[in-house]
C-alpha cells in the first residue's frame, strides 16, 4: 500500500447539507436541511461506529456516502471522488454499502420486496465474476453458509448472512454497514467482526458502522462518531472515550441518549407551554416559517405509487374497477 493511501483521508466530509427533495427534484424552498453543518474525516484503517437516537439521520448519511442521493460533488468525497457521481467506485467494489432488509423492485408488483426466489446460496455466490476464489471460501466459512439453502425457505438471519457474503466479495477500500448484523446470531455476529476488523489492519480499509446493538464492540472500533439531530456532535477516538468514562460502551452511549432525549423532552414540554396540542403546533409552526416539508405534505402524494397501478387515493378505486368492467 502506498504512501499516499496512508497520508489521504479515504473520507472526507465537508459542511454537508441534505434535505429530501420535492416532487419536483429540489428541496422545497424554506425546509428545514435533514441534514446539517457536517463535517468529517477518516482515515484508512478506521473502524468507527455510528450512533445515535432512531430518527438522528445515520441512515441519511451513510446513504449519501453510499452515493445513494445526490449531493454537492464537493460536500462528499470517498477516496477522493464523489460517490454520487463516479460509479466507478461502487462498481469497482472499492465502496461497498450494505443496510437494510435485501429487497428488490418488481414491476407493477411493488419494490422493496424481499429477495425470496428459489435459488440457491451457491448459484447467487459463485456467480458473481472475477471474484478471488481464496477470499469466496472464507467469507463462506466466517459466515457458515450451507450452498445448499434456498432463498425462499431459509430464516431472516441466513438470508442475511448470503446478502453480506454477496456485498463482501469484492475487496473494498471503504465499507459502510447499516444495522447489517441485527439478524445474525452471536457467533455469526462475533466472527464477522472479526474479519472486518483483519480487514482494515491488514488491508487498510475503512469502515462505518451504524448499529443499536454493543455487545462484544469494546475492543472492535477505533472512533466512536455520535450524530444527534443531523449534526456530528463530536468524533473522538475510542481511546479518548475510554478516558473520560468508566461505564461500558453501551452504558456510556446509553448516558448520552438518554441526555439528549431528557432535552428533547423539555423542548416539547416548552413548545406545549402555548396551550396548543403538538400537532397543531407543528403546523402552526410550519404557516410561520414556511415549511413545505411539512405545510405541503399531501402535494407530495400524486395518487400513484411507484410501480403499481393502483391508486393511493380513496375513493378512486371505484372509478377504476368500473372503467376496468367497461374495457373489458
């Protein structure tokens, strides 16, 4: 490994800003970013954890990096381009990003349906090309995986363990790892780990991963990130949080959701102080300050959803299964 694949950051975030965009592609004018003020930088070799409350926007961010939504090309480099834009790192392996249940589209069936065909674990496998036979076999024996299951009968935590062999083939400079392991059990999880941490001391990978769960991590990452509200609230090595807290990880991150959600609470109890329910004071809130994120809620829904062919409105479908009586 070269000198300047030690020196460069492998990630490099810069005064990012992202808000869902609109029916029309844009953010609509005056919304609130999801997003805000974020600004990071890793290193190769660094293992880190991201943490944070359910709704903090660790999902957000790790699909942006992922390349999943299209941000400013200087907001956001992964090895020194941008992910949205040069597919060639997703393509190539060298970013690979793993979250969420293995789902697929299907036309005017739905999308996010789960990959549950009848194939076999061997056929998915070995049917990727141009893969390292030596590093197949032990991603296949660090997950235990039977070449003989069926995708269609086997449990959550094996189709899992399939999904992440899948993502892992390839040899990855930068992984990013979004609950990925909530379904494996705990040898599955601990040996996992294991290898993913082989992976960056000996090929100087980075990697991010977003997880609830901490049992067995206190020796695994070198960086804790915690993101609260869209913001990075501190990135500090896990020697440094080591130092000023003697509790366990998962207690010392328990200690900091349960701070920020006791001022969540008394920001609620303050907004509730104008006698107004909370929902009408958050619609209330959006008039003044022209949240169209919130305001313009239902324009957002056109009556379709992606993919199908019927309608998300009630009441229409009777105008559709009477014209659908007249066609036929």
């Amino acid at each position: 490994m070269g000198d300047m694949e030690h020196q460069e950051p492998t990630i490099v975030i810069n005064g990012l800003r992202f808000t869902y965009p609109g029916i029309d592609g844009h953010p609509p004018p005056g919304s609130k970013p999801l997003i805000d003020e974020f600004s990071l930088n890793l290193n190769s070799g660094d293992r880190c954890l991201l943490v944070g409350s359910n709704g903090a926007g660790k999902t957000t961010i790790l699909k942006i990096l992922g390349g999943k939504h299209m941000v400013e090309p200087q907001m956001v480099r992964v090895l020194g381009r941008s992910a949205f834009h040069d597919t060639a790192l997703t393509s190539s392996g060298h970013l690979s990003y793993l979250g969420g249940e293995w789902r697929r589209e299907v036309a005017f069936a739905g999308f996010e349906v789960p990959i549950q065909m009848d194939i076999s674990a061997e056929k998915m496998i070995f049917g990727v090309a141009g893969i390292d036979p030596q590093r197949r076999a032990e991603l296949i024996k660090v997950l235990d995986i039977d070449l003989s299951w069926r995708m269609h009968k086997v449990s959550d935590g094996q189709r899992r363990r399939v999904q992440i062999c899948m993502g892992l083939l390839r040899p990855f400079k930068v992984l990013l790892l979004d609950e990925i392991t909530v379904d494996l059990d705990v040898l599955a999880r601990a040996d996992l780990l294991k290898f993913l941490r082989k992976e960056c001391e000996e090929r100087g990978a980075t990697i991010i991963y977003a997880t609830h769960i901490f049992d067995g991590l206190e020796e695994w990452p070198t960086h804790i990130l915690y993101v609260a509200h869209g913001k990075l609230q501190f990135a500090l090595p896990m020697a440094k949080i080591k130092e000023t807290s003697n509790l366990s990880l998962m207690r010392t991150v328990e200690s900091w959701l349960r701070k920020e959600r006791d001022e969540e609470r008394k920001r609620r109890q303050e907004r509730k102080a104008g006698g107004l329910p909370e929902y009408e004071k958050q619609v209330e809130g959006s008039r003044v300050t022209g949240d169209p994120a919130r305001v313009g809620a239902r324009v957002m829904n056109n009556g379709w959803a992606a993919g199908r062919l019927h309608s998300t409105i009630a009441g229409e479908e009777n105008f559709f299964l009477s014209s659908n009586r007249v066609l036929r």
